[in-house]
C-alpha cells in the first residue's frame, strides 16, 4: 500500500478515536430503563399473587465523547453535566462508584425499615464496622487505605457500635500508629496507619478518610435485593412498595403499572433526585399508567440563586406535557402520600 495512504488512514483513525472514543471530563445523561421489582426483590414466604407492578427507574450516565457532546447540544433527551455537578471535588471515578454503590445500599436499608414500620413488623439493627468512602491525598491512610474497604477492628476493638470509629481516632495523636483489620472486596487484610495532621483539617490529627457506619438488618421474613448493576439512591419509594407488596396480604399495586423516583428517608419522607424529566420519558415508553415523583420542596435561598430550579414533581409533570403521555404523574411527599393514593384508586 502507498505509505502517504497509509499515512492518511492513520491520522483518520486517530480522529475518529477522539470524536467517537476518547472520554473527555464531561458527562452526558439520557433516559434509561424502567424495571419491574418482582425479579429483583425477595421477600421470604411473601405475597406474590398481585396482578400490577412496581418498576423503578434508571437514567443512563456516561462520560462524553467529541461526538456525543456535539449531539447532545441538538437532542432535547441528552443533558451536558460538567464534572463538578456529577463528581463531588476531589473525588476520583472510583470513589464516585463507591458512593453510588453505598448510596443505593442506604436506599434499601430505609426501605426495607420504612415497609416494615409500616406493616407493622418489628426488625433488629446492628452496627457492623465503617465503609471508607474516600481518602484524602497526602493524608496518615493515603496509598494503605482505599475507598470501599471495610474496617472491622481497630486497635483489636471490634466496631460494634455507633460512634466507636470516631471516638477511638479522637483519642490518638501526631505520629500514633493505628492498626486496623479490614475487609477489601473479598480479601482481609491487617494494616498499620501511622497518624498525622489532616490535610485542610485545622491542625486535626486523624487517618484523612471519609467514612460511614455499617448496619447490618435483620428482618422476618428476609428481604434479599439483586441489584448489584444499580447505583444511587432514587429507588428508594419503589422498593419500599415493593416490599411492603410481599409482606401484606392486599395488592397496592390495583392492578395497574406503576413506577416513580425519590429517595426513602429514614422518616418516611421522600427525598428530591437527579433526572426525573428523562425517567418520566423511561417510564412512557414502557407503558406504565402511574408515576409518583417527588414533590420536594426547594428553600427560598436555593431559587434565589437558581431561579429555574424546579421541583421533580414539577420537571416530571412538564415533561409528560411535553411528550403527550396519558401516564398520571402523582406528587409525593412521603410514603403515606403513595399508599393514601393508591388506597383511592379503583381496582383495575
């Protein structure tokens, strides 16, 4: 072959790598899928003769492309986030799943007490070490500890309750060495952190992570989700009537196709999400006749500096306008405002 053809086939190649291929520090989200809960969710001996179902959402994010950044300028169902509204500072891609992952944990945690109060079924909770989320460049842990490891002992202290974590690292000053006992994926492993100053920390001492408390459930019946490819919170309301499904006898669903977003609360309250416009449009596409979205309220301070900002309910209500949906898009502040409405309907 000619090598000016060959030349020119080379640099043609690496320019459709760049437009189509190479990730730029952007992100693009779309709309996603909507899923029915029976096949994720299990609840020991629970009921499953019901005729309707629960679907939960999901919007699609991913890192942007020259190509997929211009597209998106022009599509009304693509959306350009920077960086900064997607990762919190500092955070790495990694620490960002972590997050996720955790976030969608929590979701279930209060899903499952919140079902459960509801139907009136005692659980038992227990603490069972932290999960580190982050670690802080230059910090005592940083290249000993990662995001997503488990610390089970510290000091030969098992973590058993809330608070010990933190109260044993207070006690410790510059230059004490910590040993820890950890879990990380499937290994265990035992590490020796030497502490010092917290970078940014105002002269605290400390290992320089990020971290949360473990709680292990314990329930009857037992309440097991597959949702291992799902990060983040905004289940959270779908599985809690999921659940609460399988533990009563009556079928909340009436027969009919029902999904929605917001995050569960440990209160009850149904917490504000990302996407709510894109997963209205998920959930049209897969026919489903009730959606509840969140009808967060949004403090004076925050519409003053954001004077567009609208509530989910209110993004998701606009763009069923928008797309000519016959699907009824409920408001919901907390979980009693779902089981009050779906108490009112008739069967179908």
């Amino acid at each position: 072959m000619n090598p000016k053809r060959i030349g020119i086939t080379g640099i043609l190649l690496i320019l459709i790598a760049i437009l189509f291929v190479y990730p730029m520090d952007i992100y693009i989200s779309k709309p996603g899928g909507a899923y029915d809960l029976t096949p994720l969710v299990d609840v020991e001996n629970g009921d499953e003769n019901d005729v309707g179902t629960f679907s939960l959402m999901t919007i699609s994010l991913s890192k942007a492309t020259a190509a997929s950044y211009v597209y998106a300028q022009f599509s009304d169902q693509r959306k350009i986030l920077p960086a900064k509204q997607v990762r919190r500072s500092g955070e790495s891609e990694t620490e960002y799943n972590v997050r996720q992952k955790r976030l969608m944990s929590d979701s279930q945690y209060n899903a499952i007490t919140v079902a459960f109060d509801r139907a009136d079924i005692p659980i038992d909770v227990t603490f069972d070490g932290v999960s580190v989320m982050s670690v802080l460049e230059d910090s005592a842990a940083d290249g000993i500890l990662e995001a997503g490891d488990k610390i089970l002992v510290v000091d030969g202290v098992q973590l058993k309750e809330s608070g010990q974590f933190a109260d044993i690292i207070s006690r410790k000053l510059k230059d004490d060495e910590v040993s820890l006992s950890l879990k990380r994926k499937d290994d265990e492993k035992n590490v020796i952190v030497k502490l010092k100053e917290i970078p940014d920390g105002d002269g605290r001492v400390g290992l320089g992570v990020q971290f949360l408390e473990d709680r292990t459930l314990t329930t009857e019946p037992e309440v097991t989700m597959h949702t291992s490819n799902i990060g983040g919170p905004s289940a959270g309301l779908m599985f809690t009537l999921e659940i609460m499904n399988r533990l009563i006898d009556e079928d909340l669903t009436k027969g009919y196709n029902i999904a929605g977003t917001g995050e569960m609360l440990e209160d009850g309250t149904v917490g504000r999400i990302g996407g709510a416009d894109f997963k209205v449009i998920a959930a049209s596409r897969k026919g489903v006749e009730i959606f509840f979205a969140p009808d967060d309220e949004i403090p004076k301070e925050v519409l003053d500096k954001n004077p567009g900002l609208q509530t989910n309910y209110e993004e998701a209500k606009a763009m069923a306008k928008k797309i000519g949906t016959k699907m009824k898009i409920v408001p919901v502040k907390t979980i009693d405002d779902a089981l009050d409405y779906l108490e009112k309907q008739e069967p179908k």
